[in-house]
C-alpha cells in the first residue's frame, strides 16, 4: 500500500506543480449490509488517499482483497464470487470538494464531494456529503454514502438474494498529514 501511496504523490505533484497535499494511508473503508436473514460487515484498513488543496480534488483507493470479515467463508464469497477481485483488484473514486474549503480554518465543516467510484470495473459518478475536522498540521475525513450494487454489474445468485441487501452502506473514515511534514 506504501507504492500506490507513493504513485499517487506523483502523479499528484506532476499534475500540480508545488501543490500542497494531504496524504493518509490510514484510510478505513468498511461496509454494512442489512438484510433479513443476515448481517454482513466488512472492514479494510489498508486504503490510502490524497487531497490536493490547490483544485480540491480527492482520490481514494483500496484493494478489495483487504476487507476483513467476521466469517471466513463470506470473505472467500465476497472476493470470488462477488466482486471477483482478482479480476477487478481495486475499488477508487476521483473526484472534487464542491465548495471552497479554508484549509487554514481549524474545526469542523461540512463538505460535498463528487466524483466517480470504481467498483469491479464499473465507475459511477457520486456525490457524497462528508465531515473534514482540521487542527491545521491534521485532517480528518469522514462519509458515509449508499452504494447500489446493481449499479456496479455486481450479481448476486437468487439462492442469496434474501442474505444480501441490494444497497450497502458505505463509510470512510482517513487521517491525513500535510505532503511537506
């Protein structure tokens, strides 16, 4: 996770030149689906993410083969017949902070972010609202957001259909540091 961490300063600072940017690669990305039969619940800690502040842009990756579970038989479903994560490895959004943010500004605010999620091959575009808390030196993020898994070409079998919601519950939780601290 440290490479992708570190192709995504890159291309960053490639991009924007002397841009300023807050980086984490302790980003939290779990899932929770409700349905009538079963729970289910999964969690990585492995994501990584950077948000430039000059454009305001923001990107999130994590590959899908470090979501925990609390069963082993559902993680082996989950990256085999779910999401086939070998074949699509990564989940990614790219977007933007719709409204000017005041980086300086310590405390809490409230922003919208849009963009486009990647999940098993297929991007959809989402707005998302999410929570960014700043002492000035760190920044907290977090969101959560509904994602249909229709939407992403994700099938579930009609044996299962009662064991797994047709919407899950997304949330992201990061810590970022300044990219010159």
């Amino acid at each position: 996770m440290k490479t992708v961490l570190l192709v995504i300063l890159i291309l960053s600072v490639t991009l924007t030149v002397q841009a300023q940017l807050w980086l984490s690669d302790k980003v939290s990305l779990s899932f929770f689906s409700e349905a009538p039969l079963e729970n289910i619940y999964a969690i990585s800690h492995q994501g990584v993410s950077a948000i430039d502040m000059d454009s305001q842009s923001v990107y999130f990756k994590v590959a899908i083969r470090t979501f925990e579970f609390e069963k082993p038989l559902m993680q082996e479903h989950f990256n085999e017949k779910y999401l086939e994560s070998d074949q699509y490895p990564y989940a990614e959004f790219k977007g933007s902070i719709q409204q000017p943010v005041d980086w300086q500004q310590k405390g809490i605010a409230t922003v919208v972010a849009h963009g486009q999620l990647t999940i098993h091959n297929v991007t959809k575009s989402y707005t998302v609202e999410a929570q960014l808390q700043t002492d000035g030196k760190f920044l907290a993020a977090n969101a959560t957001f509904p994602v249909r898994l229709k939407d992403h070409h994700i099938r579930i079998p009609r044996l299962v259909i009662k064991n797994i919601a047709e919407e899950v519950e997304v949330t992201v939780s990061a810590r970022y540091q300044l990219s010159n601290d």
